[in-house]
C-alpha cells in the first residue's frame, strides 16, 4: 500500500503523500489518511474531551470526524496550502464540532472551568507524544525484525536522557556484551531515534520548509529530557 512519488511504508502514515495525490488518486489518498487516522487520533479524542464531551461522546465525533475526512469529496476539496497536520486537524475538528452543534446533532458542553489547562494546550501535549510514540514504535519494530528486539529492551530507557539510569557495565553483563559495544549500542539507539523522528516530522508537514518550525513545537510541548 504504497503511494506513487517517494512512496511511505505502510507503518508510517504520511500527510504529505496525501496532500500530494489527494485530486489525482483519491483511493490511495484514503488509505494515507486512514493509517494518519489511526496513529493520531488520541489527541483529536483528548481535546473533544477537553471541550466537554463524555468519553463516549467524543470516541463517537472522532469517529465521524474521520470518518468524514475519508470521503473522496472531502479529500479532493481540501485546499492545496493545508500546511502542517497538526494544524490542519485541529482547525478541522473546531469548523466540524462548530457544524455539528448548530445543526443540533450533539449537544454543546458548557463552559469548561477556567482552572482547566486550554484545550488547545492539552492538543498540543498529546499531538506531541503521539508523534514520539509512532517514532519509539517503529524503532522497536526495526529493532526485532533485525533480531534485536532484547538489546532495544534493555536500552530504551536511554531515549528518555536518562542516560546512566543503568550502569553500561551492569548491561554489559546482562546482555553478554563488551562495555564498548553497548555504550556504542546506546549511541546508535539515539542517532536513529533522532532521524526516524526528523523522517516522521517531515512526512506531517506540506513541506521541508516548515520541518524544523514543526520540530520545535513538538519539543516545547513534551520536552524529551
């Protein structure tokens, strides 16, 4: 399932993919929003709860939200500069909530109490950790397809920067390796863990330009260290 320029593995959903072939290949572009909608839509169902909704109540508007987004009319309207994801999804979400409370299909909430964080902050919080989230996965993933899958265990505490939270010679005897080998072992982890995180990014935004504007959001709202 793979779109047709620089095509995304089937494990990582890309948003520019979909903005790409959304007018041209409407099927592919469902199947691209589709794999988006499942890796992102906990923080979309944390800020329905945030606004009022019931747990059940806002399981229910994600649901449809995507639901709507998946329509081929849907996709192939939306307009070319939708820019970031992040962005794209939430102002959605606030025209489709706004929609669906005028023509009195769910009831609006009241008021939350001004001690409650904004929704918008709370969005943001989640967005961030999903993002990380879908990156700590498909490290793991690549870490057991390699045969790897016990060295990740033992050291995936250090993408926390938690660095020496076990000592490299007390793993070393754990894993039967050098000292060496696993500080270097360590290392690898990170460096990969920051360019899956970069490739992952990239694929969230419309283009290269807005990486790195993307990248220090995610990190001014859940900081790694």
């Amino acid at each position: 399932m793979s779109l047709e320029s620089n095509p995304p593995s089937a494990n990582s959903p890309q948003w520019s993919h979909v903005l790409q072939v959304r007018r041209q290949d409407t099927q592919r572009a469902m199947e691209a929003m589709a794999r988006l909608g499942k890796a992102y839509w906990y923080p979309l169902y944390a800020y329905i709860r945030q606004r009022g909704h019931s747990p059940e109540e806002a399981r229910d508007l994600a649901h449809e939200f995507f639901a709507r987004l998946l329509q081929n009319k849907t996709l192939s309207y939306m307009k070319r500069d939708c820019g970031k994801f992040r962005s794209f999804l939430l102002s959605a979400m606030n025209h489709f909530l706004t929609d669906e409370w005028r023509k009195g299909r769910w009831p609006k909430p009241a008021a939350r109490p001004e001690a409650t964080p904004a929704a918008e902050k709370i969005f943001e919080q989640n967005w961030a950790l999903a993002v990380l989230n879908v990156v700590y996965e498909r490290l793991k993933r690549e870490y057991h397809e390699a045969g790897n899958g016990d060295l990740f265990k033992a050291i995936k505490f250090s993408l926390t920067g938690r660095g020496e939270a076990v000592p490299y010679a007390e793993l070393a005897e754990r894993l039967s390796m050098a000292e060496d080998t696993v500080r270097a072992s360590v290392h690898d982890l990170r460096r990969r863990f920051s360019e899956v995180l970069r490739e992952e990014v990239a694929s969230l935004v419309a283009s290269p330009a807005e990486m790195e504007e993307e990248l220090r959001c995610l990190f001014a709202s859940a900081p790694l260290e």
